[in-house]
C-alpha cells in the first residue's frame, strides 16, 4: 500500500475490514498530537496507518484543509480521489 493513492473506496474497504490493530482514525487534524503518538507506537510495532478524516467508527467524514494550511504543512500534491 506504500506509495499507492488513498481513494475513498480504499478508506471505506480498510475502515470497515475490522483491522484495527494497525489502524488508527482521526476526524481531525487538530488531533495531530495524538496522532503523532499514535505513529510512534505504529513505528515501534511494525507499522500502521492513521486516516484523517474517518471518524471513531469508520465512517468517512471527510477533511476541508484551507489553502493556507496546506501551504504550511508542505503539502505534497497526493490527496484522496473517489
């Protein structure tokens, strides 16, 4: 999955596979933080993925990220397509 784009099929099929082990859902991304402890213990264990934008549950919730704040996070130019 390294490399390849994240589409909203793809949240949808990984967000309800009932692997959470390696699986971790933000809604936001003012919940950087403990996202950021969340890739640490991923690093520690082998691996992982965070989704912004899924809520608690699974459901797709989406993610409206300002211009400017792409700006300041370097945005790479990789998004989710449908």
């Amino acid at each position: 999955m390294v490399g390849e784009a994240m589409t909203l099929d793809r949240i949808t099929t990984r967000s309800a596979s009932g692997d959470l082990e390696a699986l971790e859902f933000k809604e936001t991304t003012s919940t950087r933080r403990q996202a950021t402890m969340t890739v640490c213990a991923f690093l520690n264990q082998g691996g992982g993925q965070v989704l912004f934008g899924v809520r608690p549950d699974g459901t797709v919730a989406g993610q409206q990220v300002s211009e400017p704040a792409l700006a300041r996070r370097n945005y790479s130019g990789r998004c989710c397509t449908s």
